[in-house]
C-alpha cells in the first residue's frame, strides 16, 4: 500500500465508514422517534470534508500543475481529524477542537501549492481552497460551542462554495459558447451565501425570494442547454445533470418559502448525487476500472435520487405518512453501507494508475 500514489484512498475510506456510522445513527435515531440538536452539524461537517479533502489532494496538484503532496503532508491531519470526531463521538465536544487542529493543518499544507503554481487560470483551485478555509473555521465555531454558527457557515460558506466550483470545473453545464461562464458561477456562489445569511440579517421575504427564482431560472437554461443534449444522455454526465437539477429545484423551493425542503433538496439532492457521482468515478478510474457507471452504481444512484424525493415531499407536505422520513433515513443508511461494501476493498488495494483523468 503506497498512499503517496493515491491520496484518495485513505480520505475516502474514512469519509465512508463516518458515513456508514453517521447514517445508522441518523436512521435509528428516526426510527425511535426522536430528534437529534446536532443533526446540521454532523452532517454538514461529520463526513463531506473527508471526501472533498481526499479529491482537493487528487485534482488540485493537477489543476495547478505542481506535485502532489507525500503521505507525510497529510497523514498527521487525516489522524487528527479521525481522533477528533472519534473523540466528540466518546465525549462529546472536547474532540471538535482536535478536528478543527486537524483540518486547519490539512489546510496549512493545501494553501502553499497556489503560491508554486504557474498556472495562469487559478480560479477554481482558489474557490475549493476558500471553501475549505471555511469549513475549518466552521470548525473551531463548533469547538467553541456555537453549534448553529457553525452549521451555517460550514453548509452556505464552506460545502456550497467547494461544491459550486467543483460544478463549473468538471462539468458543461456552467459554461457558454464553449467558456466557462464566470458570471452565472458567481451567481450562484452569491445565491448559495445568501440563503445562509438571509434569516441572519432578517430581511425581508421578497427580495431574496425574487434572486433564488432568477437563479433558478438560470441553472434550468443550464441544465436543459440543447447544445449538451447528448451530454446529458452519457451515463456519467447524467448522474450529474440529475444533481443539478436538484440544485435548481433547491432555489425554486427556496424562493416559494419551502425551507427544510429546499435544504434538503441541497443537500441529499445536489451534494449528495455530485458527490457519489464524483467520488465513485476517481475510485473506479483509480483501479484501471473504464465502466465506471455500472450497475450497482446505478442502483445506489437511483436509490439516492428516490430518497431524497421521499425526504422533500416529506418536508413539503405536514400530513405525510409517518414512514416517510424513516424510511428516507433508512434508505440513506442502506446506501452509505452499500457504498463502503462496494467500493472500500477497491480503496484497500494500491491503485492501478498513477495518473488520474478523473479530475
């Protein structure tokens, strides 16, 4: 095993099994009943930061054009990071503060790669870096004690952010003529932060209201570009294109005042499809495998698409039947188990590639 060559191995790894953990608590939790206070943070910061570190130390030494970081530039922050949530699972929240040391440290390690690049376009590694900068302070929020805070600008700052650039760079669906559309990008990006800091600055309803239905006017012209038709009809584009629509239809949902369903129409529906879209490919492409979108992904991805339906339309409707939320907790259960089952043996075997085209 030689985690220089694949960084992504062990960051994936971790990221599935707090996936694993966290969706089995989730799923008992619902299933007795009962509520969790910490449910936005742990899901917000308890899983995705795993996977976006573990792609961030793939794609951004190639977008950049530098090397890649050794195992020992990282290593020491992936073990800090896995202690302290180990630790804030045990006792609850002294561990915060030793993973928000950790991730601090990934970042430490990350930020210097921009200053050697020579890379004229930059933009999109900036971005991911910025998201990242604030899922670490969205850390030490939560180390501090300010679990709300936190929650609110690891989600709109850090996640939205990492995972808007992240759309523009490796998909056509934020671009025109051919180039990347920068104004929709920072539309978007603009959309995202406003809805964390809206209820904050208590606005008035309209307004915001207005801007998330012209930016979900704009990522339907996006999404439905004729130009991109036969795009949208590959299997890997597809799985994506579904998590864009998800995102259209998060800003639809938050223009009409549907809170909780716009959220989680964010979050399962967007972040959630992009991220097993994504993380699926760099584990498959990594081992030599060139049917990346096979079966049993298909599977897990029709299962998150029919989930995340289930959670909105609960969300949406106060006298839905009571199995719907969870039953929407156990099937995202069954897909991270589904997931670890999958693709972990391919993760604890040495990669096939030592270069990637995934990213």
């Amino acid at each position: 095993m030689n985690p220089n060559q694949a960084p992504h191995r062990a960051w994936f790894l971790a990221g599935a099994l707090a996936w694993a953990c966290l969706g089995l608590w989730w799923c008992v939790r619902v299933w007795q009943g009962q509520g969790a206070p910490q449910h936005g943070l742990l899901f917000t910061l308890g899983f995705l930061p795993f996977f976006i570190a573990g792609f961030a130390l793939t794609a951004l030494p190639k977008w950049l054009g530098v090397a890649a970081l050794p195992a020992s530039a990282w290593l020491g922050p992936l073990g800090l990071l896995m202690l302290g949530w180990g630790v804030h699972a045990a006792l609850g929240s002294p561990g915060l503060g030793l993973a928000a040391a950790g991730w601090s440290w990934l970042l430490l390690r990350l930020a210097p790669l921009l200053r050697v690049s020579a890379k004229p376009d930059r933009r999109h590694a900036q971005g991911v870096l910025l998201g990242m900068a604030v899922l670490g302070l969205a850390l030490w929020c939560a180390a501090l004690g300010w679990p709300a805070q936190a929650t609110r600008l690891g989600l709109w700052g850090g996640l939205g952010s990492v995972f808007a650039c992240a759309l523009q760079r490796l998909t056509p669906f934020l671009h025109a003529e051919g180039r990347r559309a920068d104004g929709l990008l920072l539309a978007l990006l603009l959309g995202l932060w406003l809805r964390g800091l809206a209820p904050v600055l208590g606005l008035p309803a309209w307004p915001p209201a207005v801007a998330y239905l012209a930016l979900a006017a704009l990522l339907a012209r996006a999404a439905f570009n004729p130009a991109l038709a036969a795009a949208r009809r590959t299997p890997f584009v597809g799985q994506l294109h579904h998590g864009l629509l998800w995102l259209m239809a998060s800003f639809a949902l938050a223009a009409l005042q549907f809170e909780l369903a716009a959220l989680h129409a964010l979050t399962l529906g967007f972040m959630c499809t992009t991220m097993l879209a994504m993380v699926s490919r760099v584990t498959a492409v990594q081992q030599g495998i060139s049917v990346v979108v096979d079966l049993p992904l298909r599977l897990m991805h029709g299962l998150l698409q029919g989930l995340s339906a289930l959670r909105v339309a609960t969300a949406c409707w106060p006298q839905a039947p009571r199995w719907w939320l969870p039953a929407a907790a156990a099937g995202f259960a069954l897909l991270a188990a589904a997931w670890l089952l999958r693709y972990g043996p391919w993760l604890l075997r040495p990669s096939q590639r030592r270069e990637s085209t995934s990213t």
